[in-house]
C-alpha cells in the first residue's frame, strides 16, 4: 500500500486497513450540491484520469461521491482527505493549494488490481510545519537555466513547496543594476516563469538587492526621494504583471553609513529600517496584501545586536526578517538559538537554510546529502523555510527533497529515510549503485560523514580496508555514469575524478607515485567529500606543507561554518 511508503510526511493517518475496490477505473460523482469551496469550480479536473472515470461515462452504478469543501477552521495549505466505507471521498481545506494537495495524495492512493481498481478506507489530516515552504535561487553563479526554471515550478508543486524566491546574485538587473528596468528579452523570460509557477499555485517572490554597488557613486542613497523613487519604478514592472510578493535583500553589503545617510540615520539599522518601510508603504499602495521579506546584512549569529535593536525599534511589524542561523551555513540550529534569535528581532522569521549550496567552494564541491540537525519545534519560531540551492540544479533537487519533507513535517522528520526517498526520486538504479560514491562524498558543512573512520584507517596502514573501501566508490561511480539522467550529466566531473582517484591511491600504497604524477593529477579541483586521499598524502609526507596547502587545503577551503561543533561540541 503505497501510503505506507510516504506515511511519515503527513500529520495523522488513521486507515481501516480495508479498500474500496472498482471494476475498471474508479468512478466518481461530484455536483454542485457537493461542493462548498467555491462554485462552479471543476475540481474533478484534479482527478487522474489514468485511475478516475466520471460516472456518466463509467459502467459502473455506484460510484464514489466526491465532496469539496471549505473549512475556515484549517490553517493555510492544511487538508484533510476522508475516505470512508460509504464511499465517500470528502476533502476539506481553506485555501486552493490545500485542495490541490488532497487531490495530489488522493491520485496517490488509488492503486490498480486484479479486478480493476481501488481505494483505501482512511482519512489523513494533514498541514504543514511551515506556513512559507520555498526555495530561494540566491546563490553566487550562473542562474539556472530558463528551461530549469520552468521544470523547478513542477518539481515544488510535487513537493508541496509553495514560494520561490527569485533572486540569483549574477542577474545583474537583481543586484548591480537594481536601478534599471528589465529589458524586454529577459523581462518575457521572467513573465513565463512567473506564469508557469502560477499555474501551480506556487508564490514568485520578486527580490532586489539596492544594497550592493560596485561603484561607491551607485550606493542607495537613504536620504532623499531619487533613489526611491528609482527602487518604486523597478518594483512598479513586476507589479504591473502581478507579482505582489518581495524579498528586500541587504544581505553582503559593506553597510557602514557615510555622509548625509550617516548624518540622518546614524546607524545601519535604522537606515535599514527606513528603506525597508519605504518599500513596504509603497506595496501596501499598490498590491492587495503584499508581502515583504528582507534580509538584514546581519542575517546570522545568534541573539541580540545593536544592529539587530535597531531594526527591533524601527522595522514595519509586518515585515518579516530573514535568519540563516549561527552562521552563513549553519550546522545546526537549536530551538534555544531560533528563541534568542526571534526574541532579538521580535519580528517574524524566515529561515534562510544555505544547503545544497556550494558556491563558496568555487567550484570545488556539490553536496549530496540531506538536511539535519534542524530542531522540530523552528516554525514555532519562524514561519517561512526557504532553501538556497547549488547551481546545479539536478543535483541540488537529492539536497531539496529531504528539505521540503523537513519542512512540511518537522516533527516527523527522518534524514536517513528521507535521502533515501530522494535518491530514489532519480530511480532505484540511482539510489542502489550510488551508494558506496554517496557514502564516500558525504562529508559536507552539516556531517563529518566517514571521515574518523577514513583517518583511523589510514593511520593503522590498514591498506586491504582502504582498496576495498575506495574501490567500492570507484566502481559506483563507474556504475553512476552508465546511467542516462541529467543528473549525471551534472555529476560527470566529479564521477570521474572519484574513479582516478582510486588509481592514484593504490600507487600511494604501493609507494609507485611521484610528485609530479600527483600534481599532476591535483590539477582536477572536483573534489569529493572523502579526505582518504589527503590522509595518505600526509601520512607519506608527499608534499610540503606549501604544496599541501595550496593544492589541497585552500581548495577544501576554511571549515569557516564549523561555529556549532567549536561553540557545543568541545572541539575549542
């Protein structure tokens, strides 16, 4: 029964263990009388045809009497789906996304059989953790592709992600040249994506960053109407095709104050504050209940700040204020920390989760791995959950699954089983072959992985472990790249360094390699998350430490983000 495999993303179940079962296709009868939600609705258009069959052409008698209707009672995006003995099928919700999502699930439990088809006896209520559940594109790198954007409007509509966030750092109309309008190409670019995410009832958030400039002479200016009314204008295009959801962005900006806007406002929280109000009056003049997200140039730490004060005292309390955690990328994140944080700000949240992303590696590594060490009680302090993904948009989806199962259901929240269903998602080949590579990249920002184990074995000199283990990664990603999928498209570069990586660590243990043989092949920065081959490096004392450094650490990069295992784990 296909609800058991996917049980633990919903609130309650409650089943009979029994089915409704149908010759042929299940068929259905739906009327006006049947239907509270909205009239003249076709919600039976959310029915797949591939199971359901309208009564009138069914041979069936007795068909499935479905009932749509309203419950105020339901939070947003919340359902309940009730199947019963009297075949029934009664789904209640208070919003279209909360319909869509029942229908979604009742397509998912209609099963085919022996005789035809059939439904199980069970009713699910079912809401989510977050009220806002999204992605937010706002990583360093190439955009995604116009073609990726449309897919990912697909991809949130399966997993029930209901806000994207556009706000790429490259696009220079988004940062650099926030003064300018869209022009024409691009701007009907970013019309189909908003059109496409529409269809799916998922919210496009138009973010801008009039913060960062490049030239000092660009720097918004605080005092005055000339900058604002350039930052109105550029939000007036995206209203003027609908949009009513925004995200100010403050975030990597050198926001010390100078000059007028120093004499005015005396501190960057107040200066923040005020533009931010600016912006917000100006939506509330112009958008039917819009919403504003901004995100503070202090968007991590814990706690209180003057900074954080300012904005305290002087932010819009229906502006909500973005928080990625104790750090830019954060380890993890306690509910005492999201209560200090909260208390801090006194705003509402949103969480700026920075996982899959990569871009601070440079290139040197993706990340395959779910989300951890995330407290189940965060929407007590945060309504919105956003995801900040890799540029690599099939790779950062493995990363995201596990996000939007955490985020609709915190509580029930399971990261083994989730990344599980994740690899899964590309297909059981995916997931069985991988196994040994994922294992062997695991290491990220959120897990040591294998990594005690690979230095316990290579200071042991336990050489048969090491062939077998590395050999174990090799031959999976041999096996991975026989796969057709853009996924591995994508994973290509870092498949195959993990396949001459193996070479290279056998001639080590053999004592067969050179230096130059292994600067050689140092020149491939596709690092896995593995650092067996470091180890061994240093255990034959293969390079100087200069050469170490510069070819290995500075590539890994400073475990910078490592904030929580210092602070709570004793590693200071």
């Amino acid at each position: 029964m296909n609800i058991l495999k996917k049980n633990y993303l919903f609130s309650d179940i409650f089943s009979l263990d029994g089915f409704l079962e149908f010759e042929g296709k299940i068929p259905f009868e739906i009327n006006d009388r049947a239907v509270t939600f909205r009239m003249y609705s076709s919600f039976q258009k959310g029915l797949d045809p591939e199971f359901f069959i309208a009564n009138s052409e069914a041979k069936e008698k007795e068909p499935i009497r479905l009932f749509v209707l309203y419950e105020a009672a339901l939070g947003e995006d919340a359902y309940s789906l009730d199947i019963t003995a009297q075949r029934n099928v009664i789904i209640k919700a208070s919003s279209d996304r909360g319909i869509r999502y029942a229908f979604r699930v009742l397509n998912q439990l209609a099963e085919k059989s022996h005789e035809g088809s059939k439904l199980p006896i069970v009713l699910i209520e079912d809401a989510p953790s977050f009220r806002f559940r999204g992605i937010i594109e706002g990583y360093y790198g190439e955009p995604w592709s116009f073609e990726e954007h449309l897919e990912m409007a697909n991809f949130m509509d399966e997993y029930r992600l209901n806000s994207f966030m556009y706000a790429p750092k490259l696009d220079p109309y988004h940062r650099e040249k926030w003064f300018e309008p869209y022009p024409e190409a691009e701007f009907f670019k970013l019309k189909e994506i908003i059109a496409k995410l529409s269809e799916k009832n998922i919210d496009f958030y138009y973010c801008i960053s009039p913060g960062h400039a490049n030239d000092p002479k660009d720097a918004f200016k605080y005092t005055g109407e000339e900058d604002f009314a350039r930052l109105f204008a550029k939000l007036q295009q995206v209203i003027a095709i609908g949009v009513s959801h925004f995200g100010l962005l403050l975030d990597d900006i050198n926001y010390q104050l100078s000059g007028l806007n120093r004499q005015m406002f005396s501190r960057p929280g107040i200066a923040h504050a005020h533009i931010c109000n600016q912006v917000y009056d100006f939506l509330k003049s112009n958008v039917l209940d819009p919403v504003l997200v901004m995100c503070p140039t202090e968007y991590h730490q814990i706690g209180d700040s003057e900074y954080r004060n300012d904005l305290k005292e002087y932010l819009d309390d229906d502006i909500y204020v973005f928080w990625t955690g104790d750090r830019v990328c954060a380890e993890a994140i306690t509910e005492s920390d999201a209560k200090l944080t909260q208390e801090a700000f006194q705003k509402r949240l949103f969480i700026w989760d920075n996982f899959p992303v990569s871009d601070f590696t440079y290139g040197v590594r993706e990340f395959i791995a779910p989300i951890k060490n995330r407290t189940a009680a965060l929407s007590n302090y945060a309504e919105g959950y956003m995801i900040n993904p890799s540029l690599h948009y099939q790779i950062s989806k493995i990363g995201m699954i596990t996000m939007a199962h955490y985020a609709w259901n915190s509580a029930k929240y399971d990261y083994e089983k989730s990344f599980e269903m994740a690899l899964r998602s590309v297909s059981d080949a995916f997931f069985k072959l991988g196994n040994a590579y994922f294992q062997y990249n695991y290491p990220n920002v959120l897990s040591h992985g294998n990594l005690a184990n690979e230095k316990k074995m290579v200071a042991s000199h336990d050489y048969p472990s090491i062939q077998k283990y590395v050999g174990a990664a090799a031959q999976s990603a041999q096996a991975l790249l026989k796969i057709k999928h853009p996924i591995i498209d994508e994973l290509a570069p870092w498949l195959k360094r993990t396949i001459a990586e193996e070479a290279i660590i056998n001639k080590i243990m053999a004592d067969q390699i050179t230096e130059e043989e292994l600067k050689l092949f140092l020149e491939d920065i596709k690092f896995s998350g593995s650092k067996i081959l470091d180890y061994l490096i240093c255990d034959k004392k293969l390079l100087n430490e200069e050469d170490f450094v510069k070819l290995i650490k500075k590539r890994r990069g400073p475990e910078w983000y490592r904030v929580f295992e210092n602070k709570r784990w004793g590693k200071i």
